[in-house]
C-alpha cells in the first residue's frame, strides 16, 4: 500500500484482490481511486512445493501441507477466518500502517506533514526499531515469515527479495514500499527449511495484530529471525542493540526478546 495515497490525492487504477484493506481506505477517504482495477484473474492462485501464487487466499495458505510450519502458522494467527478467506497474500504484504493517527489522518510525516504524532503521543503498540521519522510498526504476520524464509518475490516487472519489497520512509520519500505504480505481485518463492515457527504477541488471543510477531527459519546451522509489529517494515533481526524503545512501549523489547529465545529454541536441530 502506497501510504501517501491518502490527503488530497486521487489515484488512477487502485489494484484490487480481496478488497479487505482497499474498501475500508476508501471508505474512511485515506484512499481516493478514478477506478479500481479487479486483479483476480492476473494474479496466480496456485500453491506448489515452493512457490505460493500472490493471488492465494491466507485461509488456503493456513492449511496446506506444502507450506512451512512458519508461513501456515503466520496465516492462522492473522485477522479473523472471515478476513483470511477474502485476504490474498499480495494484499497482506502491502497493507498499510495500523497506526491510529495515520488512520484517522491526522497530518503526519507518512501522510506528507513533518510531525510524528505517535512519538509524544500514544505509542504503546508502535515501533522499538528504527523509529527516528516514524514509528508506525509493520503489521504483517505474513511479511515477517517471508522475511525469514529469505523468500523471493516475482512482480509483473522483476524479481526482488521479499527485504527488497519494503524501505524506511524518509524526509525525501515517504514511501515504505518500493513497488512502482502499476507494479503487480504475482509470486513468491522459498527454499524448503529444515525447521521454522512462527510465534505471535497480541492483545487478545485471536483476531489481533502482532504487538511482536517472529518468524525463525532454520537451514543446516543457520537460523533467520524476522519481526512483525516492532518497526515501520518487517524486521530482520540482528540483535537487540539498535531496539530504541518509547516512553510506554519498552515492554516490547522484553516481549520480543522472550519470543525469539523459544522461537530459536524451538527450531534448533
Ligand atoms: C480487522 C483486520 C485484522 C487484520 N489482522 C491481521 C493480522 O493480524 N495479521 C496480518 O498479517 N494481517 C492482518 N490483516 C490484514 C489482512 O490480512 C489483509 O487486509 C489482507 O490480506 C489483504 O488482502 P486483500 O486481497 O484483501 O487486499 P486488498 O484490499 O485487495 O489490497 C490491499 C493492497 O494491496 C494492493 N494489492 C493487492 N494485491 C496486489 C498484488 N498482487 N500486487 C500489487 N498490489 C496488490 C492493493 O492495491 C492495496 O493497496 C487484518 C485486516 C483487517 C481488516
Ligand atoms: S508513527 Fe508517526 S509518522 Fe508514522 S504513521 Fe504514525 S503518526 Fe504518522
């Protein structure tokens, strides 16, 4: 989701797959569309050994046999079965930030102002890592499991790793995604792990976004660990030195640290 979408500005040609993310933004007028493009017969809906169309809902990802544990188990976690049977895996990978003064519209930084109201204000789920311009925490449980499978994505014009999808916004460009205008998702792709897990932090037990989402996937000797909910883009993690926690949300960093320690216990070999 192309967060600077919202203000004044009118896109031509919105990509639309499950609707879930689109109709709500248009709804609350954070995204203004001359016309929405239906994409449900460009985008793939196949599962094979390694390879998931972007057009597969999250309710058929949940519960295929195929899939790493980490990714079926991201899936189950996420939303509610009624969201997962709409929701596509492209559309889970660029919808937008959750964060309540960008859904309400308030002028910030991400909505092109030159303030981050979550920084003095409230922040209790935002984010404890590279948080300097925004806070905002990504909330894809999905996003954070392909992050740690290493996985690859193809769109309609290249192929990028899944790490390449996303960028930090900044003063010069606010954008946190790298996808073009036009630019399709149509796959991605993964090597088989030896082991993964996902585990997940949130509010209530079900139907909630991550406050801390890890993914680890291991192969031979190596283990990855990626993080939903605790920056502004999924978070490969290297190591809890750069956390820089806010007033009322250090509790994260305790949340998240407990988090990978079972979840890289969990995959050793
Ligand atoms: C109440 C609620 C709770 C949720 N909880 C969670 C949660 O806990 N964890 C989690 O990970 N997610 C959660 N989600 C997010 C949910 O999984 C996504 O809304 C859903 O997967 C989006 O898929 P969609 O097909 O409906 O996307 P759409 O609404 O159709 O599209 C979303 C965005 O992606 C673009 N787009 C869609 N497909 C493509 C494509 N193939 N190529 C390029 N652009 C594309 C659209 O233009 C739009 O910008 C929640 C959503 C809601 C509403
Ligand atoms: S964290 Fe700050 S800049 Fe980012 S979306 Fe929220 S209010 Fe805007």
């Amino acid at each position: 989701m192309e967060l600077r979408q919202a203000s004044d500005t009118t896109v031509d040609g919105v990509p639309i797959h499950g609707g879930t993310e689109v109709v709500p933004l248009l709804r609350a007028g954070l995204l203004r569309a001359e016309t929405l493009v239906d994409i449900r017969g460009v985008v793939s809906r196949g599962v094979a050994d390694g390879r998931i169309g972007a057009g597969v809902p999250l309710a058929e990802i949940e519960c295929d046999p195929q899939v790493p544990e980490v990714l079926r188990e991201a899936c189950r976690l996420a939303a509610s079965p009624q969201l997962r049977n709409m929701g596509s895996l492209g559309g889970n990978l660029l919808q937008a930030t959750r964060c309540w003064y960008w859904r309400l519209n308030w002028p910030c930084r991400l909505h092109d102002g030159d303030e981050c109201f979550a920084r003095e204000g409230e922040h209790r789920e935002h984010a404890i890592f590279a948080n300097d311009f925004c806070a905002s925490a990504h909330p894809s449980d999905v996003a954070a499991a392909l992050l740690a499978l290493d996985a690859t994505l193809t769109t309609s014009r290249r192929e990028l790793p899944l790490a390449g999808l996303y960028r930090l916004p900044t003063d010069d460009d606010r954008r946190t995604t790298t996808l073009d205008p036009g630019e399709l998702i149509l796959d991605v792709r993964y090597d088989k792990p030896d082991a993964s897990v996902y585990l997940k932090a949130m509010e209530r037990k079900r139907w909630a976004f991550p406050l801390v989402g890890v993914a680890a996937v291991r192969r031979g000797a190596t283990t990855r660990v990626a993080l939903a909910g605790v920056a502004p883009i999924p978070w490969l993690l290297d190591g809890f030195e750069s956390a820089a926690p806010l007033p009322r949300n250090a509790y994260k960093v305790d949340v998240a640290k407990a988090l990978v320690k079972r979840a890289t216990a969990a995959v050793a070999g």
